[in-house]
C-alpha cells in the first residue's frame, strides 16, 4: 500500500490536474464579485461556471498525453473497453 501512496504522489500529471481544478475554482471567486459585487464562497465547491473546473482538469490530464503521443496520431487516450 505505500507503494501506491508513493506514486500517487509522485505523479506529476495528476498534481498539475489537480492543481488546474483548484485555480479554475478558485478564479471564480474574484470574477462572481466583480459581475455581482458579492462574494459567494459556495462557488468553491460548485460545478460548472465559468472557468470550468472539469474542462480545466481534462485539458491538464490529456496534454501531456497529447505532447507526447501527438495529435496527428489514430491512437486514443482511452483504454479500449471505454470506446
């Protein structure tokens, strides 16, 4: 088991994922107030909005993959029983 936790957090794609998702949660904090004058701390925990926390995780979790595999490639990031 602590060779699992080891590479859970040596890996660097899922800390620059992880970190995507924070800062696109967190930037929604100063644009709410700017639109609405208030500050409303659920958007923390929100889904969806403006940035998008899932679009910002997927983007950091595929362009590494992206980088080094290429784009003009046929190959797919998913395992084959999720096509």
């Amino acid at each position: 088991m602590g060779t699992v936790a080891a590479e859970l957090l040596a890996n660097r794609v899922l800390w620059a994922a992880l970190l995507a998702w924070f800062l696109a949660q967190i930037i929604k904090l100063p644009l709410n107030y700017m639109m609405h004058h208030e500050w409303d701390w659920g958007l923390l925990l929100s889904a969806g909005g403006m940035p998008s926390s899932h679009s910002a995780l997927v983007t950091a979790r595929l362009w590494p993959w992206a980088c080094r595999k290429g784009s003009t490639r046929r190959r797919s990031p998913w395992p084959s029983w999720w096509r």
